[in-house]
C-alpha cells in the first residue's frame, strides 16, 4: 500500500513540477496567466461504514486553474499594441464561421495585406461599427465634424479594416464666422461724406477683413476671404455690410447681405440681431489657368453653394477679434496614421489634418474566466463552464479600457515560482523517499530467515 501511496504522492509532485515549469517558461510571453496546481486527497471507505482507523491513499491532481490576475503593462513603439487594463479578452475571429472565435488578452496586432487588423496566427481583431451620421442631419454639407464622442453600433461585430486608399476630398459647404466687429469703428466714407464704392484690393474701403481656405469637388484648397464694412444708416442702428472674394471668383460690386435679403445688425449690447439663418452663398466653377499665359486649360471643379454661419457675431467695445474660422471640407487626405483611445475606438489620421473613427475595439467577459478552455497560442474559447460569453465595449460595466501602444506582461512571479518549483521538487524526493522505505521494510520480511 504505502508503495502505491508513494506514486500518487510522485504523480501529485511531478504534476507540480510541470505546472511550475509552463508557469516559468512563460513568464516572457504577453498576455499568459500562470496556473496553479491544486490537489486532493485519495481515501477508499466503503458506503455506510465508518472507520475510525482509515488510512488514505496517497493525493492526485484535482485541478490546474488559470489565475487571471492583472499582469503590467509594458509600454511599446506600436500603436496597434493593445494592452487591457481590467477585465475583458479580445474576441478573435478566424473566417466567417462563428465557431471560429477565442478570445485573448495578447494584444500584438498587425495588418494584414488587406487591411486587416490581426494577431500572430491571422485571427481578425473583433469591433463595432460606427454609427453612419447618427441623428444628424442628413445634408452633410451643413455639418462640420466636431472633436466629440462617436455613437458605434453596439449589437453584431465585423472585423477592423483599415483604409487602403486615399481619403476622399470633401467640399466646403458651410462655414462658421465668429468675429468681434468693433463697436467704434468709423463708417467707410470720403471726407465730403459720400459713399466709397468696396474694392477688395483696397484697404480704405472696408474695415476688416480674414481669411479660410476652403476646398472645392477636386479637393483643391481655395482662399476665401470675409471683408466687414461698417454703414450709416438712418435711423442709426449697427450695421455691417460683408462682401465675400473666392479666388477672385465672387462678385465683390456689391454687398453679400443683398444677395440673401439683411446685412448684420447688432443690438445694443452687442448682440446679432440679423441674419438668423445661414446666409447660402452660390460660388461658381473655379477654372484652371496657364501661369505663363493666363489662359484658361479647363474647369477645376463644379458649381457650389456655402452655407455662412454669422450667428455668433458680436460688436464690442474691445479690439478685432477673430473668435472662430472654421469649414467642413478638406483635401485629399493619405493615412499619415492610426491611434487607438482609452475606450478603443480606433481613428485613422490623414495628411489632410483629418481624422475618422474606424471602429471600436469589442471586449468579451464571463462569470468565470477560470472556466474557459486553453487552446495555445494564447488564445481560450468558451465552454459551458465559462458561462455564457457577454460582449460590450471597453469601460462598460466591469471591463477594463484599452491601453494603447502598450502589452499586457504574463503576471507570472518568477521569484514567487522558483520557491514553488523548490518546494515541488522537495515534495518529489520526500515521496520518492516513501518509496524506498517501504522497499527497506519489505527487504527486512523477505531477510526474515
């Protein structure tokens, strides 16, 4: 009996031995979670009876559970590395069959040469989609992009895609013009008192002037200048007339506000009064010219209408101040870059100074992590033990946030193993000396003459 008890006690320790080992031999590779060996006893009683001078039969392994405690991040050059910082596993999917997917916390990602974000073994990286113009207008032309939070379709996934070809240009259809006109400045009159005719070129014909570069259909930037000029008018009320210069392309002979019904008025404490609504100004087609002999060599891009936002105007008493000069269009843009935010949403930036959201990263979580089943490859999938899979994006409930550029390390204790692997090995030999008694005491019954 104590020859058996002995082995058990050897097949335990070996089993420790190796469990500490892949602890060690993995305490390099990013995203593992050391295991643990755990073990119970062994004893043989019969039903029903009860023994006060049982003896038990030696130990096995009861199990090897993974300890998914948080390992450090170590901080990369790649922006495609993705460390999670809390709960959560990647979802990876191999194909279009659902059966494919596992689940990791290694985030080395590459692209593929299709665009494809994905791991070491090809799996695709697993996102939402971003909402298409989520309860926006649908008049794109009207919508300037601002720098908040994008809404993403948080229901079926489809693997990250990066965009392969050019950004496409965007025409200019609305601009925002926040400029404090000062509340002193003169009208714009000769000394005798009659009215001088505007002329963009010069200076002593309006007040102030500034300046944006917009983009026609091509994608070619174009300068648009705003010229204020201030008018009497009887009764005297605050009033400016704007004339507008596209590249010598607009009618400058008369005033923008005739062209859509009210100059800008302001009221007495330096609040527009009018125009309340976008001032839609038509430009036409800008044609292409020969630099050596002006002659025209085609037509550079179609007819267009810009929207003008005047309505944070202001007239104060303090000095000219341009507030806001913004527009909606943009060049062609090339991938200059990708960054990938705490909430894993991942944004492609252009030459063009443009960026888009691409995506956002999906992170998966169960009752019991501990449950899943290894696969290698630092890759688990699920099992009825695991719990049902829940899906939702980083920050949510208990999930972690993406910490980009960055690698999860295994959070094996390599100190804390070696004591192990010490202890392990001890408990071999105290076994393995189990054995060689019991054969010293059945060496003294067989000399027995």
């Amino acid at each position: 009996m104590s020859f058996n008890i002995g082995l058990t006690g050897l097949n335990s320790s070996s089993s420790d031995l190796s469990v500490v080992g892949n602890n060690i031999a993995n305490s390099g590779t990013s995203g593992f979670k050391k295991s643990r060996a755990e073990f119970a006893n062994l004893f043989v009683q019969s039903y029903g009876s009860i023994s006060k001078t049982s003896v038990g039969s030696g130990a096995k392994l009861a199990a090897t559970p993974q300890q998914f405690t948080q390992g450090s991040l170590d901080y990369t050059e790649n922006v495609m590395d993705m460390g999670i910082s809390g709960q959560g596993f990647f979802i990876m999917k191999e194909g279009d069959n659902n059966d494919s997917i596992s689940y990791t916390r290694a985030g080395a990602f590459q692209v593929d040469k299709d665009g494809y974000v994905v791991n070491s073994q090809g799996q695709k990286l697993q996102t939402y989609a971003v909402k298409e113009n989520n309860n926006y207008s649908t008049d794109q032309s009207l919508f300037i992009p601002v720098k908040s939070g994008e809404e993403f379709n948080v229901g079926d996934l489809r693997p990250l895609q990066l965009p392969l070809a050019n950004q496409e240009p965007t025409t200019t259809g609305k601009t925002i013009v926040s400029v404090n006109l000062r509340s002193d400045a003169e009208p714009i009159k000769a000394i005798d008192g009659t009215v001088i005719e505007f002329n963009q070129n010069d200076p002593d014909t309006y007040n102030y002037s500034t300046s944006v570069t917009v983009y026609d259909s091509l994608g070619l930037p174009r300068n648009l200048t705003y010229y204020f000029r201030k008018v009497e008018t009887d009764p005297p009320v605050p009033t400016w007339d704007v004339y507008a210069d596209l590249d010598n392309k607009i009618d400058n002979t008369t005033a923008l506000s005739p062209l859509v019904g009210s100059p800008l008025t302001f009221d007495a404490n330096g609040k527009l009064t009018s125009p309340t609504a976008l001032i839609e100004m038509p430009f036409p087609d800008l044609a292409l010219y020969n630099p050596k002999n002006g002659a025209e060599i085609g037509t550079a891009a179609t007819d267009g209408v810009i929207s003008v936002d005047f309505s944070s105007m202001t007239q104060f008493g303090t000095q000219y101040t341009v507030n806001e000069l913004s527009q909606n269009g943009n060049a062609v843009g090339r991938l200059s870059g990708l960054e990938v935010d705490v909430n894993g949403i991942v944004f492609s930036r252009y030459t063009n100074g443009q960026s888009k959201a691409l995506g956002q990263v999906a992170l998966a979580n169960f009752n019991n992590p501990q449950g899943l089943q290894v696969m290698g490859n630092n890759s688990w999938i699920e099992t009825a033990e695991s719990g049902a899979h829940t899906y939702d994006a980083p920050g949510n409930g208990e999930l972690g946030s993406i910490q980009s550029g960055a690698l999860e390390a295994s959070n094996v204790d390599v100190a804390a193993e070696l004591v192990n692997l010490i202890t392990a090995q001890r408990n071999y030999q105290a076994n393995a000396k189990t054995i060689s008694t019991a054969d010293q005491m059945v060496q003294t019954i067989l000399n027995l003459q």
